[in-house]
C-alpha cells in the first residue's frame, strides 16, 4: 500500500473524529471536556516531556504529592502522546490546545492503524475503511472519548497482527516490530 493511501486514510480517520467531536475541532485551544482527566493529564504530559530534556533520571517526578517522588506513576505514563503534547504547549503556551491536539491525533492514528492492519490482511480497501470506522467509532469507545487512554490505541491493531506474522513466518522483523510497537503503547497508556 503506498504512502499516499496511508496518508489518505489517517486524514479521513481524523476527519471523521473531528466531526464527531464538534465542535471540540473547531476551537481546540478554549473547549474541554467537563471532567478533569484534561487537566491531569496536560499536567503528566507536559511534566514527562519537561523532565525527559531536562531530568530525564526523574522523568516520572512530577510536583505532586511532594516530597515523595515518582508522582506521575499514580497516573498513566503518557510518554508516547507527550512527544507532541511538550512542543505543542511549549509553542502555544496552552495546555488545552495541547492536550485536545494530541488527542485527535492519536485517535486519528487509532483509526490509521486498525485500517493498515486490515489491508494488510485483506488487499481491500473496502474492508479497511469499515473496520476503521468500527473501530474509530464504536459504540464503547465514543462512550469514553472524555477518557484520553482509551482514544490512543494505535498500537493494539498493529501489535497483535505483528505478533500473528510473526507466529506464522517466523521472522524477527515481526518479532522486532511487535516488541517495538507494544512498548510503544505501554508507555503511551
């Protein structure tokens, strides 16, 4: 599948979730949801990227609970959606931007990832977009979108078909890939 596919079907996936979202998408840098997991995780987020350039020995310190550290453990590690959160908040000032940013985008990947993995399985693109879709969108999912965790599971689709490849052929390329793609979802979440 070409690049331009791909880039295709993650802008379609982000476009689907910015309408389903609205008017979330229209003004990212003011709109929050009423609970209070945005600022929780603004601040783990923006604490890990802080902490990786200029500590990064403490990089799950935050300043809560002082003086006991490891504060940011009490909460999800957010490493991976905290690569873009810190420039995002660093750029704009605005943790909301920042953190609602971040959340289309992973979700936006979640959908991207579900459609490789389906077209990689059935040569269909027919079949990719309806399993992006029901996994973008499902029922259980939108049920959480206030929930950040459970919008970013880019790497559940493609750990478990990395896995599957792997068990068949053998090849530690897949093996590798799995490993990759699994620490990167257990560091995101």
């Amino acid at each position: 599948m070409k690049l331009r596919a791909h880039l295709g079907a993650y802008l379609a996936c982000l476009a689907l979730i910015a309408l389903w979202t609205w008017p979330l998408a229209g003004d990212p840098a003011h709109l929050v949801p009423d609970n209070t997991d945005p600022r929780l995780f603004s601040w783990v987020m923006i604490s890990v990227f802080r902490n990786l350039f200029a500590r990064p020995a403490f990089l799950l310190h935050g300043s809560g609970f002082y003086p006991y550290g490891l504060s940011l453990t009490f909460a999800e590690p957010l490493v991976t959606p905290a690569m873009v959160v810190g420039p995002l908040f660093w750029w704009t000032g605005n943790p909301y931007l920042a953190y609602n940013v971040t959340l289309l985008l992973f979700w936006a990947a979640s959908g991207w990832a579900m459609y490789a993995v389906t077209y990689w399985i059935t040569r269909r693109h027919a079949a990719a977009a309806v399993a992006m879709l029901v996994f973008t969108l499902a029922p259980p999912r939108i049920e959480y979108a206030v929930e950040f965790q459970m919008e970013i599971m880019f790497g559940l689709p493609l750990a478990v078909y990395a896995v599957v490849r792997f068990l068949e052929t053998q090849r530690l390329r897949y093996l590798a890939a799995f490993l990759v793609v699994f620490w990167l979802q257990a560091i995101a979440v």
